[in-house]
C-alpha cells in the first residue's frame, strides 16, 4: 500500500540520519584516539623540527590535552548535576508521599486518642449531677428518660470536625436537661470524718487515723489547695482517691511530667493540626465539676517533678480573688458555633466544688516548692501507715459541697481563735522575726483563723491546731536559712513555746526544731 511505502522511507531517513549520528560519534571517537596517526605525523617532522619548535609543540599539546580534559570534566560535572537533581526529585516526591501517608496516620492517632480520652475520663450520665443557683441553694438536673426510664439522647446534626471540645461537648450533651439536687446534709463534721474513716477502710481498705484527717478537714476549709508530702508509699495518693470516692466521684489524677513549662500542660492547647482543643483530664474535670455540686477532687501527682509556678501559678493567683465569679481562665481567644455552652468567651470558670491536691517527694530528681505555692497551700506530712481496724461497713455519700463549706464556716463562728491564742502567737511572731527573721503573714494568720476553728470542731484541741499549723506553714522556711545562724536562738524558742503554751503541748514545733539543731 501507497501508505505503507510512505511510512517505511520516512522512517528510513529517520533511522539512517539516527545511524549515521551514532557512527559518526563513534567514528569521531575512533579518530581522536587513534594514537598511531598521531606517532606518524610526530614521526614524519621530528627530522624537521628544531628543539626550541618542539618545545613549543609539547606546550601546544600539553595545552590541548588540558582542554579536552576540561571538556569532559564539564560534560561529566553536567550530567552528575543532572543525576543528582533527578535523583533529588525522586527522592522528594517519595518523602512528600510519605508525609502525606504519616500525616493520614496522626489524624487516625487522634481521632483515636480522642476516643480513648473520652472512655477514660469516665464520662456518663448522671442523675446526681448539679449545680448552684444564684440564691445559693441547690437543685438537681434530671436527664430525659423513656419509656423505660434509659436515658435517651438528644440527636443533633453537628459534625464530629465541627467540633473543638469533643469531651467537654459530650458533657453538655449528657447534662443538656439536668436539674440540681439538694442532698438535704445533717452531718456534723465530727460525724463526716467518721464516716470517711469507715467508708476507707470497708471499702477501700485504706486505713486513717483520726489525727490525720482533722488536719486534712482543716486543710480543706482554709484553701482550695493542699499539699500531701513525705516518704514514698504513704498513702498520699490514695488520701486524696479515696476523698473522691467518698463523693461519688472519679478522681482526676494528672501525673505531672519533668517536661511541663507552663499553663497548657495543665489545662490543654490548640492543636493547630486538627483545630482541635487538646483536652486534658484536669479540663475535663474542672468542666464537669460545673454541672454539679459534689467535691471534686483533681491531684497533681508528684507535682514537684517540674516547677510549679511554670505549669500552676496561674491557678494559684486566680483562687486568692475574693470573689469566685472572678475565677476564670482563658482557653481560647475567640469562639466558634458548637464550643462548650459553659465556656464564656472562650473562659473557663474555676468552680468552688474543686480541689486541688499535690503530692510531693523531696528527693534528688524534683524541685523544691517554693515559699509562694506553700503560701497559698496547707501542706500535710503523711509518714506513717496505720495498721488495719475494724469498723462498720459505710457506703459512699452525696454531699453538697456547699454543705461542706457552711460546715467549715459554723465552726470559724462557733470555735474561733481564743484571745489567749492570738495574743501567744503575737508573742511567737516577735520572737521569730528578731531571732529568726520570718514572720506569719495576712494570708497565713487568715488561714491559721480557718484551720484551727475547723481542726477544734473536728475533735482537736486549739494547742494542737496551732502547733501543727505553724510548725507546717511557718518554721518550714527555717529550712532555707543557714542553720549555724539559727542554732543558738532554738533552744530559747522551744522554752518560750513551753512558756506561752504548757510544758511540750507544741509537740510539732519543738519536734521540729530539734531535728534542725541536730542539722
């Protein structure tokens, strides 16, 4: 065919011209390496040529070797570049691919984490869950049930990526229609120790003795944070879990790592890959604890593995305000359509219902706390483990926290500071401020007016309230001055306490003393 013909001398000039390129080169090739021509024609004039010509000849070739050496020198340079940049191309393409793969991943980790977080911090719906009213008293949300009394919940349309909070919208999700509750408390403090007591060591087989939670009760009253140190495997942890339980609550227990630099370890961060908000256990706690009026408790375990004004001075400087409608902290700075109902632009309100408890070991891998977490805190020692007792069987409580409070505020009306007492403490003051150059202080003479009231009401005695109070709060900051200074000014002090107070009824504070003198 004309067609077939056409295309076979077409592309027999192709492939000639292709042929004839490839056996010229080659032939090129051949030619300048062909050495024996070369020798002929050296051969043929070397007669001819006198020595000053050859030298110039060797200097001609010398220089055209140079040049055909820095030919291929460029060609090779010109296809390595080549290779390489190919290669880096490739390479590129594979780690974008890989990133892309990665990146699928995290979202997966995340979506999945987020899951995990949700079953993990123990959300479900509950009939107890309240709040405060603006008259103070307290009434309690009851979810909407059907025909059957299960809980039903309300179906929505919004989007799980429309969603910023998912834990803290779950929680508005399962309180959506929940009432407050007023538990109608009659306990007396006295009898709420004893059935703490109880309900630890029935329940729990956590064993206390009634010392200890006087103390930890007075700890409560004069501050919403609180400090459990001493030796490891003491209990301090479990104090403060079996606090919660006592309530009817899970315990929130943030571990604290050497890795925590400031307020979003705590609280949680935007995570500008997903746009969504890393919640916390303490967020999410702190959250829930608005839907209800039980003692919440969250513990900030070893919380001396990182620095405490970097991760919680925010916190610590927001309870010191007088009033709790002030309580507030910034999660984020603008809002968006479906964030938490109770988040006010963007703020989180520090409920009165919470607690804050840190545990502490003083040992060579932590920090010290320092004198401005210590101000605002009760510490409390826990060294010594109580044998097992046996008691009745007592079950958990549904307590009011604002029942608690009002507790803690009869017994500063009925058990205040005697006279006696203020006016030996003024004495003490003195004392160390000229000998020992610390002092109490505001804050801590209007928490030792809380503590001791409380500590007398739970079954102490004022002496001992005292003497546990200022050998905690006060001559622990004997411990940051150079003893040698203070040595001699000890003794004096240990008899004007047995002075002012009876022969060794401040048992804490010259226990105390003495094992600083011993050095």
């Amino acid at each position: 065919m004309t067609v077939l013909r056409f295309l076979y001398e077409v592309l027999s000039i192709l492939f000639t011209g292709v042929g004839a390129v490839f056996k010229g080169l080659f032939s090129g090739l051949v030619t300048i390496f062909s050495f024996s021509n070369y020798k002929k024609i050296i051969d043929f004039y070397s007669k001819e040529l006198h020595i000053n010509e050859w030298v110039l000849v060797v200097i001609l070739g010398v220089v055209l070797l140079l040049i055909i050496g820095l030919i291929f020198y460029i060609l090779q340079y010109i296809f390595r570049k080549y290779f390489l940049l190919k290669k880096k191309l490739v390479n590129q393409e594979s780690l974008l691919e890989e990133i892309n793969s990665l990146n699928d991943q995290v979202e997966g980790l995340v979506k999945e984490n987020e899951k995990i977080a949700e079953i993990y911090s123990g959300i479900t719906p509950n009939s107890n869950n309240g709040k405060i009213n603006a008259d103070g008293t307290v009434s309690q949300d009851v979810p909407t049930e059907g025909t059957d009394g299960e809980v039903v919940e309300e179906e929505d349309n919004v989007l799980d990526e429309d969603i910023r909070f998912p834990q803290l919208y779950r929680i508005d999700k399962l309180n959506k229609k929940t009432k407050i509750v007023n538990y109608n408390n009659t306990q007396t403090l006295p009898e709420l120790i004893d059935d703490f007591r109880c309900f630890s060591a029935s329940q729990l087989h956590l064993y206390y003795n009634e010392d200890l939670l006087r103390v930890f009760f007075g700890g409560l009253a004069c501050g919403k944070m609180l400090i459990f140190q001493g030796i490891s495997g003491t209990g301090k942890t479990s104090l403060a879990y079996a606090w919660s339980k006592f309530n009817k609550s899970d315990p929130c227990i943030s571990s604290v790592q050497p890795s925590w630099r400031d307020r979003t370890d705590f609280f949680g961060y935007i995570n500008e890959f997903t746009k969504r908000f890393n919640e916390t256990g303490a967020l999410v706690e702190l959250y829930s604890a608005l839907y209800d009026d039980r003692c919440h408790t969250i513990v900030l375990d070893e919380m001396n593995l990182a620095r405490v004004e970097y991760y919680f001075a925010e916190v610590l400087s927001i309870l010191e305000m007088p009033n709790r409608a002030e309580w507030n902290v910034a999660l984020v700075t603008n809002t968006v359509d479906n964030d938490p109902v109770k988040l006010n632009n963007g703020k989180i309100r520090l409920n009165g219902n919470v607690w804050y408890i840190g545990t502490i070991n003083n040992d060579d891998s932590t920090f010290a706390v320092t004198d401005k977490v210590y101000d605002r805190a009760m510490p409390i020692d826990i060294n010594t483990k109580i044998d097992p007792f046996d008691c009745r069987n007592q079950e958990a409580l549904d307590l009011n926290s604002v029942y608690l409070e009002s507790l803690f505020k009869k017994a500063c009306e009925d058990f205040p500071v005697s006279e006696k007492g203020l006016k030996n403490l003024a004495t003490v003051d003195n004392f160390m401020i000229t000998n020992f150059k610390i002092s109490f202080g505001n804050r801590i003479m209007k928490q030792l007016k809380i503590f001791v009231p409380v500590y007398v009401a739970c079954g102490g005695d004022e002496t001992g309230g005292i003497d546990y109070f200022v050998a905690k709060k006060i001559l622990r900051k004997l411990e940051q001055q150079n003893i040698a200074y203070i040595r001699d000014a000890i003794d004096p002090f240990i008899e004007e306490l047995n002075r002012l107070f009876g022969k060794d009824k401040m048992k804490e504070c010259i226990d105390y003393v003495s094992m600083l003198k011993k050095g």
